[in-house]
C-alpha cells in the first residue's frame, strides 16, 4: 500500500511529516483507506508497532517518538515489513496529543515502558498527569481505551492515582498477555511489569 504524505528530509515514506504544526492532523492526511487508529506513544524503535500492525491490518497504527535516530529504525521496520497500515510521527507525545490528534479520532492508545524519571527532583517530567489524561480522553473515540505499561511500581502507583481523579475513566484489565511484548520489555524488564488499561466511558470533552 502506498504511503501518503512522503516529503524530503522524512526518514522514508513511513514517516509523516505534517505540513502544518499548528492545526489538528486528519486522519485521511496520514492514511490511505479510513479504519480504526491505534497509537502507540514513545514508540522507540518500533517493534511493538510493527508487531500490531501485522497482527492487526485492518486498522491503522501512528507511532509517536521525539527521538530521531528511533524514528529512523522505526520506519524502516514497517517498510522492511512492508504494512502500509502505520506511520510514525516524530513529535512531542504531550503536544502531539493535545494539539495534532483530532477530538474523538483514536480507538486506542499504547504507552509502552514510559520514561520513569525515578529520581524524585526529576518526577515532575514523568507523562502521566491529570492534564495529560485529559487530553487522552479528548482524542479518544467513546469507549476508546488507554493501555500502559511500566516496570516502576512508583510510578504505577502514581498512575493510578492520577486515573482515579479522572472520572472520564474507568479501570479494566490490561491485556493478559500483551499483544506483543515491545524491546523494552523484551531486553529490559526480569522484574515484575504492572498494566493497566483505562477505558473511556464518557463522550464530553
Ligand atoms: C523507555 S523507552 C520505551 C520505548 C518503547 N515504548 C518500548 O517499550 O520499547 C521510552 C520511549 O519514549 C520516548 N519518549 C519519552 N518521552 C517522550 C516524549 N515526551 N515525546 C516523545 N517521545 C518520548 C523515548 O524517546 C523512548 O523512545
């Protein structure tokens, strides 16, 4: 399938380089035939989204990633694997959530192994916040879903906390097992790896 939206300087045709940063990106913009969207947010190399996006062609699958040599081995994978049902997006996640995802446009999103940000002075970096969930619900489709993953029981901790002051939200079981396991997990977590799954159950943004 060919990729739309290919200009110089992207990685190769997978990657999606909007032509404006300011407005909201529709999804016709960025895939060829209209279908579900997951995304998958700080994607890294990409293979927890290749390995959906081969399991699952019928829907269409975004990466999210800031850093641009993982954008690079993440478009290459998809086109090594030849699935024209995902991009990648080398943007902020925070921003790209809030500001380039259209209202009520995505079925689900996968925060694999966010960075934790252990060290307490630096906390105040970590993605999950009230905020942030807030933007999620804003981009989620009505009973949209919210799948995460970590290996820092503080950090899941502050995660749940944060859902439960989120009524836009309720708590199901993650995905047992996982769909796929991503590198992060493959090449870094022998300890325990906590999930949740947040679900949309509210329409208003
Ligand atoms: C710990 S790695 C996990 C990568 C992948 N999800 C996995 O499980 O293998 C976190 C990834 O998120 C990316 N990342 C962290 N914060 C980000 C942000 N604010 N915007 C975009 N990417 C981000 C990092 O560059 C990194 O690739």
């Amino acid at each position: 399938m060919r990729q739309k939206g290919g200009i110089p300087g992207a990685a190769s045709a997978v990657e999606f380089v909007p032509a404006n940063y300011f407005r909201p990106i529709a999804p016709a913009e960025m895939f060829s035939r209209a279908a579900a969207i997951e995304v998958d947010l700080g994607c890294g190399d990409g293979a927890y989204l290749k390995a959906l996006a081969g399991q699952k062609q019928d829907r269409n699958f975004l990466g999210i990633e800031r850093l641009r040599g993982r954008v690079h081995s993440a478009c290459h994978k998809i086109q090594q694997a030849d699935l024209g049902n995902a991009r990648i997006l080398c943007v902020e996640i925070a921003y790209a959530v809030a500001h380039l995802l259209p209202p009520h446009s995505i079925a689900v999103f996968h925060l694999m192994f966010p960075d934790p940000w252990p060290k307490r002075r630096h906390q105040h970096r970590r993605l999950v916040t009230v905020d942030f969930l807030a933007s999620i619900h804003r981009a989620l489709i009505p009973r949209g879903t919210l799948q995460i993953a970590t290996d820092q029981r503080d950090y899941f901790r502050q995660i749940e906390s944060v859902a439960a002051q989120s009524p836009q939200f309720t708590p199901i079981s993650a995905q047992d097992p996982p769909a796929a396991q991503s590198t992060f997990e493959k090449r870094f977590c022998h300890t325990s790896i906590y999930r949740l799954g947040l679900r949309n159950v509210s329409d208003v943004t």
